[in-house]
C-alpha cells in the first residue's frame, strides 16, 4: 500500500512517501512563498527519490486545515487532482489530528498553529486526554492562565519559549495511512473529506469601488 502525505499551508511543504508501514523518501521545504509553482515539481521530485511513480499511488492525504487559505486550496485541489488520475482513495486531513498523531498520549496537550495574524489556531486536551478546546481561533492573551500544557505545532514557541515550531509529521501520517490494517478513528474519518477547514473567514478584499 503506497502512500503520499504532505502539506503547503504553513511555511513551505512537506511530503513524505510509504509503503506498508516504511518510510520510503521524505522531503521538506521553508518557503514563505511561490508554493503553487513549486509543489508539483516537488511532488515529482520525492517519488523520483523513492523510485516509485505517481501511477503506483494507492493513497494520498493533504491537511484541509488550518493554516493559509491559498496553501488550503493549493494542497486539496492538487490532492484531489492526483486521486482522480491515480484512482487513489483520498483523505482529507484536520492538521490538529496529524500534530496529536505525533505524541505517545494526547494528556494535557495544546497545539498550536500559525494564522500569520496575532491570534493562533489552537486546540486543547485535558488531564484525560479529551478535548476540552477544540479548533478555536484565539489570541495569545485569550490563552494566559492554561498552565501546565505540552505545547506543540508551527506556533508552539508563542506560547512557550521551551518548545520548537514545526511543521505536522508528513512521515508519520504517510506511514500510518500505508498500513492495510485498522486506522484511527479520525483517519478513517478523513476519507473524502474536501472541504478547507479555515476557521476563519476567507480573506477576500472588498470589492473595487466604481
């Protein structure tokens, strides 16, 4: 079972290519901007790295959300493009869930992500491991007072300067998509999911005046 994961809403792109639980090739890129020009030729670059073809893909997932709305549109539409060329299931993904995939246990877990404005996108687990906040845009003060949290994702530094932004773990999404076996529950969800998850309005100028 071949799988391609990756992501363009943050800072740059990030893909990664598996097969039945092993990662083949991963590749990643800081970019600010020019991604649409850019992805394919990376895509193409990282299954050349793996010795596969796009023609092999059994799987593929994008993150939907959240992070830059052009970076959004950029990796579902391309994620949705190769799925229909390849005849690949196509998955969707809340880049919450790919951040938590990466931690051995979700207790007392905050992740948080970039917007590229003052408030961040974040999403909280209490001391069960359950949602408590979950996929809310907030400002950095809205957050004083949660101590005692394990900080993550491409913001995590805002909020604690002990702990490293990053991107979500292509590698890892990429790995746990290409098992035959039982998915997560979030993952399985994520199947055909399309629609960008913004959380915020679009940002669309107000029309010329005349």
């Amino acid at each position: 079972m071949l799988a391609l994961a990756f992501e363009c809403a943050g800072q740059g792109m990030h893909a990664a290519l598996a097969e039945n639980g092993s990662l083949l090739a991963e590749k990643q890129v800081d970019m600010d901007r020019g991604q649409p020009a850019a992805l394919l030729p990376f895509l193409h670059q990282l299954f050349a790295n793996a010795g596969r073809e796009v023609s092999d893909l059994d799987r593929v997932a994008v993150t939907r959300g959240p992070g830059g709305f052009t970076g959004i549109r950029l990796g579902l539409s391309v994620a949705l493009g190769l799925s229909r060329a390849t005849g690949a299931a196509f998955f969707g993904c809340n880049a919450f869930d790919v951040y938590a995939l990466e931690q051995e246990d979700q207790v007392d877990l905050a992740v948080v992500i970039e917007s590229r404005r003052k408030e961040l996108f974040f999403r909280c687990y209490d001391s069960k491991g359950e949602i408590v906040l979950g996929d809310a845009v907030l400002s950095p003060d809205d957050l004083n007072g949660r101590e005692g949290f394990r900080f993550v994702g491409s913001a995590a530094e805002t909020l604690d300067p002990a702990a490293t932004n990053r991107p979500p773990n292509m590698a890892l999404l990429a790995a746990a998509l290409s098992h035959t076996d039982a998915q997560p529950d979030w993952l399985r969800a994520a199947q055909d999911q399309s629609s960008p998850l913004y959380l915020r309005e679009p940002e669309i100028g107000a029309p010329k005046s005349a």
